[in-house]
C-alpha cells in the first residue's frame, strides 16, 4: 500500500504591521521608490515616493495594488 500524500502548505508566517517595524522610519528604499511610481501612473495617483518612509511606502503600495 501507498502512502496518501497530502499538499499541505507550511504555515504562512504573520506580517507585521509596517508601523511596528524596527527601521520602518528611514526613507523608502529605491525598490520601494521604484514599485509606487509604476503603481502611481498606473492609477492615475500622485505619490511622492521620495516623502515617504519605509513604513508609509509599504503601505501606499498596499493601497495602490487593492
């Protein structure tokens, strides 16, 4: 007899809220900079990337993808 193999997926780890991040203050990274000025003129909102911290650039690219 076979074993039944089941799919299972590890547990997916929890996000932490970009508020609690340890380096969440510093300016966005240039990846970050990057994402929401394509995000942006995808959806016809002014973001200024370069006024955002790391935190708050996390988030506004939620917002903008949803």
């Amino acid at each position: 007899m076979s074993e039944s193999s089941e799919n299972t997926q590890p547990a997916a780890s929890p996000e932490k809220d970009p508020a609690d991040w340890v380096t969440g203050d510093e300016p966005a990274t240039g990846a970050q900079k990057s994402y929401l000025e394509t995000l942006s003129r995808q959806s016809d909102e002014d973001v200024d990337p370069d006024q955002l911290t790391k935190a708050e650039a996390s988030q506004k690219i939620d917002e903008l993808k949803n």
